[in-house]
C-alpha cells in the first residue's frame, strides 16, 4: 500500500506511460478527426473556419497536415516532439481564435476535446517521447 501513494516511479512505467498516451490520442485524433476531414475534403474546402486569414481551403489543408500525419507521427514516435509542437500550435489556434476560448456546446452536450487534446500534445511535447518509440530507436 505504500508504494500505491508513492511519487516515485520507475522509468519502465514512464515508458509505458508515454506510450500509451502516443498511441491512444494520436491514433483518436487521426481516425475520428483527420481521416473524416481528408474524406470530407471537398465539402469542408469552402466551410471550413480560417481564423488566419489565408483562404478556407489552406486552412483546411493545415489540419488535415497536423490531425492526420503529425497524430500518426506522434503514435509512432517519430519526429515527436516536432509532430507534437504542430499539434500544440493546431489546437491553441482552434481553442483560442475559433472557440474563442469556450468549451464548445453543439446539441446540449459539452465539446472539450480541443482542451484534452492540447493538453495531450503539450504533455508528449514536455516529456518527449519515451524509450518505446521510433526516436528513441534512432538515437535522438
């Protein structure tokens, strides 16, 4: 019971957690955002909010670059922090300049995910990503 309330922690239970918070919001992110909005591509193109003034379309095409491909590279551990930094910047963009800071309300239901998935992504930017991972396989 002691070691149950305990601070310390071992550096194989660092590992495992940092993997399991790569794998599990870089492959949520992937799947249920940018592969819906890769797929969607062409509906979103002329809808989709541009809170940088650089056309729909670009805008789109950012997210669809950071919630497919960064998430992916995250999961995996390669190029982490990098892939994790373009996530940061993603998610303070959509939480501050188009949810204008407000946790979102759509049908009665509280939309928070912008909230969790930064700070997801800050988390594996700050800590890196842990011994299980591509990185760390190549030495960085």
């Amino acid at each position: 019971m002691k070691k149950f309330f305990s601070t310390a922690y071992s550096g194989s239970a660092f590992n495992l957690a940092t993997l399991a918070i790569r794998v599990v919001f870089g492959f949520l992110l992937c799947y249920f955002y940018g592969l819906e909005k890769f797929k969607n591509f062409s509906h979103l193109q002329s809808v989709f909010p541009d809170p940088l003034h650089i056309t729909h379309r670009i805008s789109l095409a950012l997210v669809i670059f950071s919630e497919l491909l960064c998430s992916l590279l995250v999961a995996l551990g390669f190029l982490t922090r990098f892939a994790a930094l373009v996530l940061v910047i993603e998610f303070c963009v959509a939480e501050f300049l188009v949810h204008r800071g407000h946790v979102a309300m759509m049908n009665g239901t509280l939309h928070e995910q912008a909230w969790l998935y930064f700070a997801a992504f800050f988390s594996i930017l700050m800590l890196g990503p842990g011994r299980i991972s591509i990185d760390s396989a190549m030495g960085k």
